[in-house]
C-alpha cells in the first residue's frame, strides 16, 4: 500500500495548463440555478469557482466573468468551491488579462547582514542618508 503524501507540486504536475490567481466577481449558470460567486483561479483549461453552495459534480454550466462567458463542467465541488473544466480551451492572453498583477518577491535584506541587537535608527547608514522608512528627506 503507498501512503505516500501529495504534495502541492503533485497536484500542479497533474494539471494540464498552469493557473493564474485571479479575483472577480462570476456567475454560473446552470439548467437548474444560477450561482453567484468569485473567480479564484484561471487557466486555460478550467477555473476555481468559490460560492457558498456549490454546484453538484458532473453539471455542465456557463461561467460568466468580466463580459467573458465559457462553457464549462463542474469536475469536483467541496468546501465552498468548484473546479470548472472548460469545454474548449480560452487563450492565454484572456488568463493573462484577468491576472492579478504581479507581486514583488525580491529579498527585502540578506540575513547574514542584519545586525543583531541594534536598533535599525542608531545604524550609521540610518543616519548618512537621513532617509527615515523610505520617505524623501
């Protein structure tokens, strides 16, 4: 029996096309109901859909988002959320327009040069540019 764990690398190998964080109000529409909720996650191929009372597994549906419209399938719902599988493809200019912008993740400090025990103000470099938090003197 293998008990090995997933990892989140696993699940982004298992996905077909690479998602995009995105966030927006959306609709889904049913045969049976219309759900109203928020875009979570985008890709080429399928979206995240959070709202309160998930569709069942299985329905096929119309997202609508951002004057867009898609038709989709609901392949799995639980926590208050569905993955949608779209029926054809959307270009990947459209996840990339409805991305969320991009978020810096540079290295604010390099550990091996913080000072221990100093307070940052009483530093000679705090004092050679009198900058004080990045405000122009």
């Amino acid at each position: 029996m293998n008990l090995a764990r997933t990892t989140p690398a696993t699940y982004a190998d298992r996905r077909s096309a690479p998602r995009t964080r995105v966030s927006g109000s959306a609709r889904l529409r049913t045969a049976f109901a219309h759900y109203h909720g928020e875009l979570w996650d985008l890709s080429t191929t399928g979206a995240r859909f959070l709202v309160a009372n998930p569709p069942n597994e299985g329905i096929s549906a119309l997202l609508e988002w951002d004057g867009r419209d898609v038709l989709c399938r609901v392949v799995w719902s639980r926590d208050g959320m569905s993955g949608l599988q779209f029926e054809k493809p959307i270009s990947r200019a459209i996840v990339d327009d409805c991305g969320m912008p991009a978020v810096r993740s540079e290295a604010v400090a390099t550990l091996g040069k913080i000072p221990l025990g100093k307070r940052r103000s009483l530093l000679p470099s705090a004092e050679s540019d009198g900058n004080d938090c990045g405000q122009e003197p």
